[in-house]
C-alpha cells in the first residue's frame, strides 16, 4: 500500500492537541493498515523517529433519524510516541 494513501490525516482534537505536548500526536489511518506499516509510513512523511504505536480500532455504530436507521462508519486511529526531542506541525495555521 503506497504511503501517502496509508495516512488519512492527522486528528486534531482538545485532547489530541494535549497529548502533542508529550511528545504524542494521533492520525487517522487507513482501515487495512498494520501499525507497523502506519510507523513506517509517518516516518517517511514527516521525517521522524516513531518510537511507540498504539493501534484504537473503532467500530460501526447505528443510528437513528426519524423512522430511517443507517450506520456511522467505523474507522481506525494510531497514536505514535516520537523519540524525545522531535515533534511534529500538524495544527492548521
């Protein structure tokens, strides 16, 4: 899978933004992505050492509107710890 499609993009959220500042920053990846795949494919794009991954795999959720019942979809999101030192500009300017 090419790299640039495995990233979706990074999450920005009042927590998400929290945890940049030890050294944490959250993305949404691809649903098929491995987490070493997604490691790789951070370090490769934003040119930094990924020293630790957590994989949070979210699933399908009904919902309701009226009388119709649909699905939200479900997705996936890592979490990589960067080596000490390093951090990335993912907030919009």
């Amino acid at each position: 899978m090419a790299n640039k499609f495995l990233i979706k993009n990074p999450i920005v959220t009042e927590k998400s933004t929290s945890l940049s500042g030890g050294g944490k920053y959250v993305f949404l990846v691809d649903n098929n992505a491995s987490a070493t795949e997604a490691k790789k494919a951070v370090e490769a794009i934003y040119k930094v050492k990924v020293i630790k991954t957590n994989v949070i795999n979210t699933k399908n959720k009904t919902r309701r509107l009226g009388m119709s019942v649909g699905t939200k979809p479900g997705y996936k999101k890592i979490i990589m710890t960067l080596q000490k030192g390093q951090k990335l500009d993912v907030l919009p300017q």
